[in-house]
C-alpha cells in the first residue's frame, strides 16, 4: 500500500486547485508520482491548464543584473508579502548577483553554499524561511534583461545591436510565457505526451478515434504554437508573428530565460 502523505495531496491541490479527495484519488492510482497525478487529472478531465502561481510560494523576488557582456538572473523566495517588499531582502538578491559577477559563480549549489551564511542571517531577523531558487546567467555580445515589478524577469542573448526592439521582445516573453524559442526545439516526448492527453479527452466525449484524431491534431498545432517564442502573436503589434519582427528588424534570438515567482511550486 503506497503512503499518499496530506503535504503531498496538498501541495497537488494547491499546484491545481482540485479538491482534496480527487488529488488523493490521483496520487493513488499514479503511485505517488507527482507529475503523473496531474497529468491523471487533465485525463480524467479534471484541470485543462495548471495554476502557474501556487499560494505557498508566491512571495519573493525576481532580480537581474548585467555587467560587461554578462547578464544574470535569481528568484529569491520567503513567506509573506511583508519580507519580499523588504529593502534588506530585495538587496540580499541584488548583493548574490553583484558577487555572482565578481567571484564568477555560475553554479546553483556552490551560490547557495557561499551566501548560506547571509541567508540563516536574514531567516533569523525576519523569522521565516528564505530560498535561493532559481539562478541563471548569459554570456554574449548583446544581453538584455526585463524586470517587471520584481515578479517576473527575463534574460535573454541575441544577435542584434537594436536594443529597443530587443526590450519589446523581452516584455512580450514576460507577458507571453513562450518555453522554447522554436517549434524545433520542443522535446518530441513533450508533444507525445500532450498529443496523449488530448486524445483521451476527446475520446472520453465520445468522439470516434477518426475524429478525435482531428481534434487532437489541431490542440496540438495550438499546443506547439503556444509555448513557441517564434510563432506566438507579438504582443505589440498582434498582426504579426514575433519571427516576422525579429526577421524585419534582423534579430536572431539565441537564448532566453523566464522567472517568475513562484512559478510551478
């Protein structure tokens, strides 16, 4: 008999927002894998998307920094909304990337190594937990970085020297969410997996397989086009595709990343 714990029927249920006793049900028959009980769930009709911000950590900060031809990136996470307004918190994740430039720490676990010290500092004065989460840096001629409120932030490496344009792309991955730059890089087990999702909720409608084959075929095309920088809609200008901005405007993206707090936690 597998032990289904309540932490992890409730981080299910707050990662989805299901009732407890379908979350349950979904760790059950997915023995315990927690990214197999969501994909239950979305099989079995439950959820169409996930929660990107789960209320257990939604508090915190995203900080960029850029320096010579480098560009960092960190999300910073505590518990309430008091401490991630904090200026010794938001300067504590302004101070790791300063140091992450000086010292060239470019490694998750060695960063939260060296400023472990700071960070038991900041968890006695505040009284609560604080996490060093996420952390990533860029390398280039031309870095760009966007930082929306502290709540999401991005970093991105291109060949472009318009840096206007740029700034307008940044705030459309911001805004947008794209995974990947380009229909091409999607892991092929990423659209299997989607593709068998989908053809069982079409097939639980009670469509036959020739024609829920062509429902699937065309949520998949959305699918791909959705988590894929290049063919999503500019925000700016919506007529256009973001591969036709970046085309009229010789732009090549090369690498992009996307924080925001709490994301998928």
């Amino acid at each position: 008999m597998i032990n289904i714990t309540s932490y992890l029927v409730k981080k299910l249920r707050l990662r989805t927002g299901i009732g407890i006793m379908d979350c349950k049900q979904a760790l059950i028959n997915s023995k315990g894998d927690f990214e197999q009980a969501i994909i239950y769930l979305r099989k079995h009709g439950k959820i169409t998307a996930l929660k990107k911000n789960a209320n257990i950590a939604a508090r915190g900060v995203v900080s960029t920094y850029l320096k010579d031809n480098f560009g960092y990136m960190i999300e910073l996470n505590c518990e309430t909304d008091f401490v991630s307004r904090h200026i010794e918190f938001i300067n504590f994740a302004k101070n790791i990337l300063i140091q992450s430039h000086l010292q060239q720490l470019k490694d998750l676990e060695w960063l939260r190594t060296v400023f472990e010290e700071d960070r038991i500092s900041l968890i006695s004065k505040f009284n609560e937990n604080i996490i060093i989460r996420r952390f990533c840096f860029l390398e280039g001629n031309t870095i760009l970085s966007y930082d929306h409120i502290g709540r999401v932030g991005v970093l991105l490496n291109a060949q472009s020297c318009d840096k206007e344009v740029l700034k307008y792309i940044a705030m459309h991955i911001a805004a947008s969410r794209p995974e990947y730059i380009d229909v091409s890089d999607i892991p092929k087990e990423i659209v299997h997996q989607e593709r068998e999702i989908q053809l069982e909720i079409a097939l639980k409608t009670g469509k036959n397989k020739e024609i829920a084959q062509k429902i699937v075929h065309g949520r998949i095309n959305k699918f791909i086009n959705r988590i894929s920088l290049l063919e999503q809609d500019f925000i700016i200008d919506p007529t256009k595709k973001v591969k036709t901005v970046l085309n009229e405007n010789n732009i090549k993206i090369l690498k992009f990343f996307r924080f925001e707090v709490g994301e998928n936690i």
